[in-house]
C-alpha cells in the first residue's frame, strides 16, 4: 500500500519554511506529541514514511505492507500534517541553532549548508533570479538559505502552516488493494475530529491565484562562480520559460557561465 498526501505549498522568500514545517510535522502532533513516535508506530505496522519539499508542492509518503498496517497509520500520520505540535524546542533542535562550540547546527541548517554553495545550486538559483519577477514563488529556495534560516522563527513557520496546510488544499492518493469503505470511514472520522481545529476558509488558492509569470525581455548572459578546487573545467546552464500550452516556445534566453 502506498499513501501520497501533497500539499500545494507557495512561498515568496528564502526562509525554508516549506522545508522546515515538513521536519517538524514528524516532531508530534496533537495526540502523538513526542519526536519520533510516528516513525515508531509506522515500524510496528510494516509501514515506512517519509517526505519532500518541492518548489511547488509539500508530499508525504507512507508505504505498508498491507492494508491492516495501512489503516492503522493514516489517521496518525495525516494528525501529524494538519494538526503538528511545532514547539519551539522542536524549531532549535531540528532547524537551527548555535552549539556549545560556537558554530552553526541544526538538522535542516546543515542539510542546506551542505548543498548551498556547489555548482549546481548556485547556477539554478540565480537562474531562477533571472526567470522569475519577486511576486512569483519559482524565484526562491524553499529549502532555505542559510543566512534566512539563523533568523527563521517558529512562528513564522507556524504561520505558514496555518496558511497553507489546509484540509481543503490537501490532496489524499491512496495506491493498492484498498478496502474501500474501510477507507471513507476512516477519513470521514478524521475530518470530523479535526474540523474544530479550521475555523477559517483559505480563499487564495497558492499558484492558483498567483500572477502570471510575465515573459522574458531579452537574452541575458552571466556568469556564476563558485568555489572549486579544479579550475581548468566549468559548467554551462541555458535557461528558459517554457510554452504556455495554448502558445508557442520562448525565445528569449538565459545562459550561464
């Protein structure tokens, strides 16, 4: 059995707090407040989760065995999505914080700090500098700067999810030899024991309701440098906006040296 449960998630700053709600959703919920016991409860049930930020989208996967082990953990995990603890103690451990040696940690700060400054990530985000005006969420790093994240706050990201982690911008894909009305049941028990916790109704829809990306104006040809020990090679990116689908391929070009 295989579980997506996706998230259309939108963000118009390099802050990480797409990235850093989905560590924190597995850090307790409003029933299961202790980190780790989702992945424990998962593990006595053949099940297996995890999950990805995109620039787009937030998704998480559960995988089980079997439709017993399945049933058990969905309302469990889905908890964990709409209804997380977000503690402050929770946001210093896992996100950022400064150790006894005076250095910068974290689980997301370090996974960032690993991956900001090679080629490929300092290509695509100018890249992205360059396609994409600032009211357009394809502009920024939703994994998080590094420098955002020191000063990301926990109610930033509480206010992320308040803003995007809705029941009605939520999308359930189940996949396998379900039992169907074993299902319903138990989503329509979930929605009713959560629906106190949503009194308000998200009228912006992300991407949706977002401005058009406007097209480009004019080729442009930069160059990006980056620290490498071999200097006799480089990396060339070309860039462009694709076609609508009623309209007809870009002309305009971003190439990177």
């Amino acid at each position: 059995m295989y579980g997506y449960f996706t998230l259309a998630t939108e963000v118009f700053d390099d802050s990480g707090a797409p990235h850093t709600l989905e560590h924190l959703v597995f850090m307790g919920s409003k029933n299961y407040r202790y980190k780790g016991l989702l992945d424990k409860l998962a593990n006595r049930a053949y099940s297996h989760t995890n999950a990805w930020t995109a620039t787009d989208h937030t998704a998480y996967q559960l995988e089980s065995a079997g439709w017993a082990g399945f049933a058990q953990i969905l309302p469990v995990y889905l908890e964990h999505i709409l209804l997380p603890t977000l503690t402050d103690s929770a946001c210093y451990t896992e996100v950022h914080h400064v150790d006894g040696t005076g250095h910068d940690a974290g689980v997301v700060y370090s996974e960032m700090q690993g991956v900001e400054n090679n080629s490929d990530s300092l290509m695509n985000l100018r890249a992205t500098r360059l396609l994409y005006p600032k009211e357009c969420g394809f502009r920024y790093e939703t994994g998080g700067m590094t420098e955002a994240l020191r000063v990301l706050t926990t109610q930033r990201i509480r206010d992320f999810h308040k803003d995007m982690y809705q029941p009605n911008n939520l999308c359930v894909v189940v996949v396998g030899e379900a039992d169907h009305e074993a299902l319903l049941r138990i989503l329509n028990e979930f929605e009713e024991s959560i629906l106190g916790h949503f009194p308000s109704v998200r009228t912006k829809r992300p991407w949706i309701d977002s401005p058009a990306v406007p097209p480009l104006t004019k080729s442009i040809v930069d160059t990006v440098e980056f620290p490498e020990k071999d200097e006799s090679m480089g990396e060339i990116c070309i860039a462009w906006l694709g076609p609508n689908c009623a309209g007809s391929v870009a002309s305009k070009l971003i190439i990177l040296l």
